[in-house]
C-alpha cells in the first residue's frame, strides 16, 4: 500500500510506533507499509532524533508550559472534552500531553459541569462494567458491519474489526454497501497491513454467515483457506461480539454524531484520521488508561497474495462437495454447505459409533450422524 497524500503523516507514524516494539520485524513491516526500507529506517532514525514532529511538514501543536495556569487548564480540559471523552479518559490524555498539575477525574468532572458541558443522562449509559478478553494481539478479531447512516450522495455501512485483547482499531472502513467483494477487499488491505489473526468472530448476517444456522458463506469459506478459524455469535445476541459491538457505541457518539459527511470518500478520510486518535492518543478505560496502540503489535502471519492449496493427512477420507452442497457417503448424500460447492472436504469419523465430523482445512464445519436422516 502506497503513502497516500491524504494520511501520509498518520502513517509514518503508525509506521514508527510499529517498528519500534521489541521483535518487530522492520524489512516486513516496510513491506506491509508498501514503501522501501531506505525510507522506513529514515522514518526511524527521524522519530528518534525528534519524534513526531520530525514526522511531519507542519507544526504541531506543543506541549503545555509547566507554569500553567488555571484558566489554560480549564481550556485544555474544555479542548478534549470536545472529542466527547469523561473526566478519567480527558486526566490520561492531559498527562500523555505533558501537562503537569493535572486535576483529578472527579475534579475534571466538576470543571465539565460548571461549563454545562456533561449531559447527566447520557453519562449514566457510560458506566464501566467488566469484559472478558483474550490475553494476546491477534489472537481473536472481531468485525462487523455498524449501521448504516447518510451521507449527502449516499449510505454509508462503516466495517469496523477489532482486536479482542488490545482492543486495536484494525480497520474502518466506509463501504458504500454489504456485498461478500466490499468486505473481502477490506479485510485484504487489513491483512497486508497487519498481518491475519488466529481467529475471527462474526455475526450470522449476510456475508459472514448464511441465518440462524450459521451456514458458512462463500466469505468465511475464504477466510478458513487463509488459516483463520470462523467464529459466529449466537443468534439474537449482539454481546457476543461485545467489543465491537461498544466500539460501534463510541464510534457514534465521538465521530458519526458530530460531524456531517458528503460522501464515501470523505467518510474514509475522517475514519482514517480518528482511527489514529482512537489507536494512538484515545485513552482507553479497559486498558487501564492505555492506547490501544501502546499494547498492540502486528501478527506474524503474512497475508499471502495466492490462496494456499487445500490439503489433507495421507489416509484422510476426501470428498468433493457436489452441486447442491452435498457429499456422497456410504451410499448416502449428506449435505455440507452451498459455499463448498467444488472443494474437498475431509471426513473424520469419532470414537461414537456412527458419527463423522467433516473438515474443511482445518476447521469442523459439520457433524454427520448416520443414523439419522436428518442431514441428507
């Protein structure tokens, strides 16, 4: 992917932040950027010498003065508070900034209220409660469609995937529609760019999953020939997927309420700039305060341009999935999934009598039993 004029600087310093986790490999990372590693260790040693700064062709804003006094913090507070953050998340970023003397949460709070700046019955919505993650990046992805909403020409259909454990903005992208070839095309960018997760939970809506059964889709096919295992969330419940679900909460309430937009591309230009606030200067409250960019590092597991062949265990009994999406076994036809139509699968039998699971690389898509008429 090129350095593209629009977000060159965010990239450069996404670029550097990447590069300088301990492990990361640079030649691969100027790789994923799509820019030379003559230029990637340039960014470096530039970052190094100035930091962000030296990362960009104009100025930046700087750091307050020690000696600040009451009325420049109030305005600082006021400044962040325009991003639609509470009193914990505005204290993290002031000190991230460099402020010192910087009030408690409570106190900042107290400074909203008095401006009139806190609607009391919004706030109670945002009370935190404890979620489940995963311990590693790249271990589970979550993604999903948000709503959709207008824009002057069109609708927009934000795709938004996060990373479980360090709840990293991996992609948004504004789509103008559902299609499996829009999403497909996005996650290819995300990929190239990050790396492929072990795994990845989804909804059962169209193009992850085929309804309530969870029928894989053409879409899911894919990802599992890449070597990502397909989770679905149950049907009915969206907290499933809960940290995309409160990513999609926040996206709403600091960007999509407060701004309007023309169109798709201006949509993309406005999610690339906030996902870097989100990644890199957003405090985050399940993280202790932390970015979600200071916990994340890329997966090793490049993204490749041709899909690998499919491929079994010698002795593995391998059926072609035939029209219909059915396979042929002891006499029978049972069915496996319109999405398989034309590749093998592989039939594992169990320890339980007349029972066969069936793989597709390497991830169970089905549980025959046969006795039973059920699955023909």
């Amino acid at each position: 992917m090129s350095w593209k004029e629009v977000n060159r600087m965010s990239l450069r310093k996404e670029f550097v932040l990447l590069a300088q986790k301990e492990g990361s490999n640079v030649s691969e990372l100027c790789r994923r950027f799509g820019i030379s590693r003559k230029t990637g260790y340039k960014w470096i040693q530039r970052h190094q010498e100035g930091g962000e700064k030296n990362l960009e062709d104009r100025s930046r804003r700087p750091k307050s003065s020690p000696r600040q006094t009451a009325p420049k913090m109030v305005e600082a507070i006021e400044t962040q508070r325009g991003k639609g953050w509470g009193g914990r998340k505005i204290r993290a970023r002031l000190i991230a900034l460099g402020h010192e003397n910087v009030p408690a949460p409570s106190t900042i709070t107290a400074v909203l209220r008095r401006r009139n700046l806190v609607d009391e019955e919004e706030s109670r919505k945002h009370q935190p409660y404890k979620r489940f993650a995963k311990e590693n990046a790249n271990e589970l992805w979550q993604i999903d469609y948000k709503g959709d909403f207008p824009t002057l020409k069109q609708r927009c259909h934000p795709l938004s995937v996060v990373d479980d454990s360090t709840r990293f903005l991996a992609g948004l992208s504004a789509c103008g529609d559902q299609r499996r070839e829009t999403a497909q095309a996005c996650l290819e960018e995300v990929f190239r760019r990050y790396g492929m997760p072990l795994a990845m939970l989804m909804d059962n809506g169209s193009p992850w999953g085929g309804g309530e059964a969870c029928e894989h889709t053409r879409l899911s096919v894919w990802l599992m020939r890449l070597g990502i295992r397909t989770l679905h969330g149950r049907p009915y419940h969206p907290q499933t997927q809960g940290k995309v679900e409160r990513f999609h909460r926040t996206l709403k309430g600091e960007l999509l309420n407060r701004e309007s937009f023309l169109d798709l591309a201006h949509c993309q230009r406005r999610f690339d700039e906030w996902r870097e606030e989100y990644n890199y200067e957003r405090p985050h409250e399940a993280l202790g305060m932390a970015t979600p960019g200071s916990r994340y590092t890329p997966s090793p597991r490049t993204f490749p341009e041709t899909l690998p062949a499919i491929e079994y265990a010698p002795g593995s009994l391998v059926r072609k999935v035939q029209h219909g999406g059915r396979i042929a076994f002891h006499n029978r036809e049972y069915r496996v999934g319109h999405a398989f139509i034309g590749l093998p699968v592989a039939l594992h039998p169990t320890e339980k009598d007349g029972i066969v699971e069936v793989y597709f690389c390497r991830q169970k898509i089905k549980t025959l039993d046969l006795h039973s008429r059920e699955n023909s």
